[in-house]
C-alpha cells in the first residue's frame, strides 16, 4: 500500500493504531487520530503520538512522544512528516 492508498481507504479497519491514528487524521479528526494513537504503547504510536502533538501545535508535548519513540522533532512540513510517517509504517 502507498500513503495515497492509504488516504483512499474508505475505513481503517484492519489498519494497526498507528496507520489507523494517520488514516483519521489525513480525515481531519484530530481527536481521533489522537486517541487511536494513545491506545498503542509502540514506538511507531509513539511516533505518531509526537506527530499529532506537533501538529496541535503542543511541542512540548511533541517533543516528550518523539523522545519515547527514539526520534526527534522533524524541521519538515507536518504534510512531509505524515508522509514519511506513513511510508515507513507501511514497509514495516
């Protein structure tokens, strides 16, 4: 599957947390997105959980979520985060 396969699906189900979390944000509902990725303790929700974070606008917050998934805060567009993070999370 590509990030734009990805945007197209018609529902997340069968996705893990942290594709699901992308699937809902690329759908504009943050708080979703937010807590699909809240209710997996990995690193790959981690890394999500820091992405919605800095999109909030919380990098604090953000920062905290990065540390736990072993990254640091991109100096990337949020839409070239989403779509590294879908990449990656899609060729695991």
């Amino acid at each position: 599957m590509t990030p734009e396969a990805l945007r197209a699906r018609e529902d997340a189900e069968g996705l893990s947390p942290p594709l699901a979390a992308l699937w809902w944000d690329a759908r504009g509902d943050w708080a979703r997105a937010h807590d699909v990725a809240q209710s997996d303790s990995g690193d790959a929700a981690a890394w999500v959980h820091g992405y919605l974070h800095r999109k909030e606008g919380d990098l604090a917050n953000a920062d905290y979520w990065y540390r736990r998934a072993g990254r640091k805060r991109p100096g990337v567009a949020l839409e070239d985060e989403w779509r590294m993070l879908a990449e990656a999370l899609l060729n695991n």
